[in-house]
C-alpha cells in the first residue's frame, strides 16, 4: 500500500460557487490523524474562498461514508497525552465545520459509524440514500461518543443521541435518521448525485452574505464548543487506554 493509501485521499473540486470536497481512506473511509488535519485545513481555507458560497462533503465509494476513528492508530495510542491529541483531531474537524463561513452539505452514500456519524451532524443539510444506515458504537469498545455527542445532540436531540449510543451494537435506518433530522432528505443511489448537485447550486445562486449570515444563526449557542470538544477528547483520550477498549478494539480489528 502506498504511503498516500495509508494516509488516505482528500481532493477538491470546484465548479461556480460550489466546492465539493472529496475524501476516502482504503479502510471504510475511516480517518488517520492526518487526514483529519487534512480535512481540516481545506475546510479552514475554503472558509476564507470568497468565491466559494457552498461546500458539498462527500467520501470516496459506494458502501460507507465513513466509518469513523482508524482503529490501527487507536491501538497506536500508548497515553493520555497521545490519546487526547488523536481525538482533539475530530474536536477539531467539527469545529472547523461549525465555524466555516460557508453553509456544508453531506452526501451520504452509505453507512456511518462514529465520527462519521458527528461529521454529518456538523454538516448544514445531508441527503442521503436508503442504505445510509447509521451506528454509535464506541460504547462496545470501551469508550464514548463524547467529542461528536454536541453535535449529534445539537442535531437529533438528546434522547435520540441516548437512544442510538446505549443500543452501541444496532444499526439505525436511514428513514430513522430522516425522522430524527440528521438527514434532511433521502434518495435513491442513482439519484443522490443530482440531487446533491442541484441543491447546492441552487442554495449558491443566492445573496452569499445572507447565507453567512444563516450559518451563524444555525450555529448561535455553540461557542463553547472550542473547548467542550477539547475536554471531550481528553475523556475519550484516557478511556481509550483502559483494558477493556484494548481487547476491544483488538477484537474488532481481527
């Protein structure tokens, strides 16, 4: 495997005011450390494009969105501070996307795990497809949903967020997420593509400073996050070393 496969893809592409970001990782879409700072960064630049007005955020494939946190730097993990540091990387992404002037739409082709659940809460609208089901399971390896938990609340509501977090090993449906708003709408996989790009062209065609304007109402009440998320990281930080997430993870990775 190539060293680019290993750290995964991220690409972007621009047409008019629309820019659709691009990432895959051969492992379920899951993201190494560098492909979060990767994604990162671009939203953080794009933010500050004055000509772009509209993001789209999709992944790589047919299957999965993403399947969250690669397990392989998990196991890597061999202290707090390290531990930390690796999940600060989401606390990051999601604040990223929360403070891009931008508005961000999903295109959720398929299955979300985890973090890949959080960075669909922290996308503006997400249209999906049937097969897009959906699961927090990080109680099944020791820790917890704590750094994406803001959002995913902020989303769905907090009972939902229970819901789906205590049952850690049961997929949610694609119609579940669309009843409990993550997903705004839902298309067939032959569909989803124009009618993510139809949606974003159209929402690009209006007043750009009317919709900076909207993603900070969207977002008002959220600017503790900076350093909630960052706390959230420490917990999952220091969980994360404790025997049962070893067996765990080394469990799930066989």
């Amino acid at each position: 495997m190539s060293l680019e496969n290993q750290n995964g893809s991220l690409q972007t592409i621009f047409n008019n005011a629309v820019a659709t970001v691009q990432f895959g990782h051969p492992a379920s879409n899951s993201f190494p450390r560098q492909l979060l700072d990767r994604l990162t960064a671009e939203i953080n630049s794009l933010s500050l494009n004055e000509t772009v007005s509209v993001i789209i955020l999709q992944s790589e494939g047919t299957k999965v969105f993403c399947s969250g946190a690669s397990f392989d730097e998990l196991l890597q993990v061999e202290n707090e501070v390290q531990g930390t540091a690796f999940f600060s990387g989401f606390a990051h992404l999601l604040n990223a996307m929360r403070n891009c002037s931008k508005l961000i739409i999903g295109r959720v082709q398929g299955k979300a795990v985890g973090g890949g659940v959080g960075i669909i809460s922290a996308c503006d609208y997400a249209l999906a497809t049937p097969e897009s089901a959906i699961k927090l399971s990080e109680l099944a390896i020791g820790i917890g949903p704590f750094v994406i938990e803001p959002a995913v609340s902020r989303k769905i509501g907090k009972a939902a967020m229970a819901e789906m977090t205590l049952a850690a090993h049961e997929w949610k449906s694609a119609e579940w997420a669309l009843n409990n708003k993550l997903f705004s709408e839902i298309h067939t996989a032959e569909n989803l593509d124009n009618a993510v790009a139809s949606f974003a062209q159209k929402l690009s065609s209006y007043n750009p400073e009317a919709l900076q304007e909207m993603k900070k109402i969207i977002w008002e009440g959220t600017e503790h996050w900076e350093s909630l998320l960052i706390e959230r990281a420490a917990i999952t930080g220091k969980l994360v070393l404790s025997d049962f997430s070893r067996k765990a993870l080394t469990q799930f990775k066989k």
